[in-house]
C-alpha cells in the first residue's frame, strides 16, 4: 500500500486562505477549501510554499473548457513527451458529492483513473463541467481572475490540447483571505446615485448615459454595480430594431465568461416600471415575460415606443452620443442581429452635479418626435 500524504496542518492552520497564482500572462486567486479536502488542501499548501509550482506550465487546455497544470516535469521543455505523467500518486482520494464542477472549480488530476492518484497536479474548470461530477477532489475555487483562466485555456493549442507556447506558472503565494470589498454604490441615496454618468465606448464610438434615479432606484444601483465589475465590456449590441431600439448587455453573449467576482451581480431585478415615457434617447430595461425578470440586457429607444411605456423599466437616458446610437441603428442586420457586430469594449464611471451643463436631450420634452412605432419586442 502506498504512503499517501497526511497534512500536519491543522484545520486552523488552513481555513480562510488562498493561493494567488502569478502566471505570465495575469494572475488568478484561489480560495482553498479544507473542510471539503484536508489533505489535498494541506499538500498543495507544501507545494506552493516549497516553490514546487514555480516555473511549471499549463501543459494541457481545453478552449473555455479547463486548464491543467501542476506538472514538475513541465520545468523542461525535453520532457515534453511525458507531461502529464509528474507529481501523481500522493494522495488518496477526498471526493464530496456536494461539490460540483462549475465555473472556477479546482480539482486533482488523477493517473488513469485511479481514485487514489491525485498529487499536486490540478485542473481548472473555465466553464460548468457536470459531466466530471463525483469524479475527482475538487480543493479550491478561483474566486477572482477567472478570465486570466479562461485566456489561457483559448491559447492555441494542438488537437491534444498541448498549447503551442508555454504559458508558466511563476509564482503561487498562500495568503489569508482579505476582508470583503466594500460593497460599491450601496449606501449611496437617489441623489446619490443621480450624479453618475456612465460612459459606453463603443467601437462606433462613444455613448454617455445619465442615471434617472429618483424613478428607478434599485435599477440604477444594479446597473452601476454591474458597469464597475465590467459585466458589460465585450458584450455586443446584439439586437436592432430601426425606428425602434437597439438593445446589448446580455451576458449570454458576451465574448468571455464572467468571472466569479462579476456572476455575483447578476440577478433578477424587482420592477421600477415609471411615468417616463419611452423616447428616443430613453434607457430601459430589457426583460422577459416575467416582470421581475430583468438581469443585465438593456435597450436604448431610437424612436417613439409608447407601446413599451409602465412595462420596463427606465432608469437612464442618453446625454451625448446619440450619434453613435443612430449609427449603430444604421448597421446592417440579419434579421434584427447585425451583420458586423458592434461591441462595448469598456464602460468609464464619473460622477457630476445634475445642474452641469451636458448637451443632450431634454430631460423631459414636452412633444417628443413622433417615430413609427415597431413591433413589440420580447426583450
């Protein structure tokens, strides 16, 4: 019988710590998870702090599937032929059916399927891998940097998943858990909220939002949470109805995967349905047919959709770049998807007095332009 590896560290010597994973090209934090895997948890710490991870490389990925990494004999490039075959058959298996394998999931690499073969290889799921359920230990969870993950397992690589160029490990530094982030914008009152513009840099150019607060407060709130986490870079405007909306936002087409930090701000928004009227330059909510079930997808109005009007919810409007709105109304569409696609690529934050001058549209016109009205959208 093997001498599998049994930690000396006690249970307080390994709760609430993470391992911050320096790779060239970012870094990734770990949350590691000694209540579900001792041991695993126990021996990846010797590891790391013996500098056993220190120029190693992700030899294996799978394009937004996993990485895996972890292997000694990846230090040599010589050695290429048996990467994968390193630092196995340590540890005896600590599998725990309550553990799934989502996105940001950490686990053991076994040899050829032997329960009792993990060591200090590991792989990374960059997206939700049920199928692995019950399989392996999972020890950690990526609790930031999942898109540097997600990077890495898009290098090109061959049909065996072998990346064309090494991407290394440098550095992997067990720490305490850090206390939690303030939360942003929670304190912050109406009038608070009110003074925020946000800025969507489009690859058309720039549109600059104001938040109308004082009519949908929670949503203003949700919304500025989610442009500070990025939730909406990289997400194109999928959806164009001319005379109508355009409408972007959905985290289901974005080009990467949120990360863990950013998954935690999605989440279905109770309705602030109000008096302001659906015009052009008007943003609202997009949502399905539930009316609490707005998450993230947002539509600017580009013409007079009354049809819309106390059932989604307006919470900010455009003050520059309505330009660039009609130019993206302009785009040619397949349907309603355009062609070419047109992307937010970031999103700036800034706060002013509502009293500054901002060219823009009037905060409330008395006789809007009359616009054909499109067909109602399921949004």
């Amino acid at each position: 019988m093997p001498a599998f590896f049994q930690t000396p560290l006690s249970p307080a010597d390994m709760v609430h710590k993470q391992a911050v994973v320096e790779t060239t090209m970012g870094t990734f934090v770990m949350a590691l998870m000694p209540e579900a895997a001792p041991n695993h948890v126990g021996h990846f710490i010797k590891v790391a702090r013996d500098g056993g991870y220190n120029g190693t490389i992700f030899h294996r990925v799978v394009r937004y599937g996993i990485v895996q990494g972890g292997d000694p004999l990846t230090r040599d490039p010589a050695k290429s032929a048996q990467y994968g075959m390193g630092g196995l058959n340590e540890l005896k298996s600590e599998f725990n059916a309550n553990e799934k394998y989502t996105a940001g999931a950490v686990a053991a690499v076994l040899a050829g399927g032997k329960p009792d073969s993990g060591g200090s290889q590991f792989f990374i799921c960059v997206s939700d891998q049920s199928k692995l359920d019950g399989q392996y230990t999972v020890f950690a969870r990526i609790v930031d940097g999942l898109d540097i993950v997600a990077a890495i397992s898009a290098v090109e690589a061959d049909a065996k998943g072998a990346p064309a160029a090494r991407v290394e490990i440098k550095s992997v530094t067990i720490r305490d858990t850090p206390p939690p982030a303030p939360v942003p914008f929670a304190n912050d009152t109406a009038a608070d909220l009110a003074k925020y513009r946000v800025k969507l840099e489009t690859t058309k150019g720039d549109i600059v939002i104001e938040m109308l607060a004082g009519k949908a407060p929670e949503t203003v709130r949700a919304f500025l949470q989610a442009a500070k986490a990025g939730i909406y870079d990289r997400t194109p405007f999928h959806r164009v109805v001319k005379g109508f909306v355009v409408q972007v936002g959905s985290i289901g087409n974005r080009a990467e995967p949120l990360t863990a930090a950013q998954q935690k701000w999605v989440h279905n928004l109770q309705p602030e349905f109000n008096d302001t009227p659906h015009v052009p330059g008007i943003v609202s909510m997009a949502r399905g047919d539930a009316p609490d079930s707005a998450q993230t997808s947002f539509f600017i109005c580009t013409g007079e959709c009354s049809a819309l009007d106390g059932k989604y919810t307006v919470f900010a409007r455009v003050v520059s770049g309505m330009d660039v709105v009609r130019a993206i109304e302009s785009a040619p569409v397949d349907g309603e998807t355009p062609k070419d696609p047109v992307m937010i690529r970031g999103t700036g934050l800034f706060s002013t007095d509502l009293g500054s001058s901002v060219p823009g549209l009037p905060l409330a016109p008395e006789r809007p332009n009359l616009w054909k009205t499109g067909p109602s959208p399921v949004l």
